[in-house]
C-alpha cells in the first residue's frame, strides 16, 4: 500500500506494518521525522517501512528503499499556474508506473512529467493530464 500520510502527525505502527511505500512531500517527512534535512528524513523514514518518496516540489523527489542507494530525480521546469493537484498527481502517476514494472526512476520521471503537466493547469481532476500526453512529454 502507498500512503501520503497528510496532514502529517504521528503514524501508529500498525499502520506502517501495512505501508509498501510511503510518499510525504517534505513538510511531512520533516514533521513526522524531526529532520529538516530530506536525506535525514529519507533515512528516518526508512527504518518504519520498505521505500519512501519524498516530495519537494520545485526541487523534484527523493526516493528510498532499504539496501539501496537514494535516486533523486529534478522536476521540470515549468511556468507554475496552479499547484492544486501536483501531489495527487505524483503520487498517483507513480503507483501507476510502478505497478506497470517501470523501475523506482522511471515512475519519477513519469511522476514528474505527469505533475509538470498538472500545475501549468488550473484546478485539481481537471488538470490531470491524460497517459498519452504524459508519454508524449516523454518523449519530446
């Protein structure tokens, strides 16, 4: 199971038992860890469950699994319009990328073509960005 643990707050550990992936944006990882520092809360994170995606806007994402090294993957530069769904977006673009197989950076780079999309859009559903056109970002 993914979860964005939003807003963030202290997460009990039968919860965590159940979390495949945990995907906080950096806020989130910084107050359920204590840790400013998004490597530190990466590392933090990591001893409650299996991966963890840190979210950081501007700056692109972070991810993590035990025995692994960290990927960190920018964002792409874009005129932001409206970062309503950029969140849901990512998230949901990544669980989808990764449940079709694509490696841990690839779902981030399809993440974060998706989310791109989606805050140079006004409004939230209505700015998601369909596959072809994600795919199609992609590839220019």
């Amino acid at each position: 199971m993914h979860l964005t643990p939003a807003p963030a707050r202290e997460l009990p550990p039968e919860l965590l038992e159940n979390v495949d992936v945990l995907v906080p944006n950096e806020h989130e990882a910084a107050a359920i860890t204590g840790e400013s520092d998004p490597d530190k809360a990466l590392a933090a994170l990591l001893e409650l469950v299996p991966e963890v995606l840190v979210t950081l806007g501007s700056e692109g994402s972070l991810y993590g699994a035990r025995g692994a090294d960290p990927v960190r993957v920018p964002a792409r530069p874009v005129t932001v319009v409206d970062t309503t769904a950029a969140g849901d977006t990512f998230c949901g673009s990544f669980a989808v990328a990764r449940a079709e197989g694509r490696s841990p950076e690839d779902a981030m780079r399809f993440a974060a073509a998706a989310a791109s999309l989606s805050v140079q859009r006004h409004g939230a559903s209505s700015s998601m960005a369909g596959r072809d056109e994600v795919e199609a970002l992609l590839q220019g």
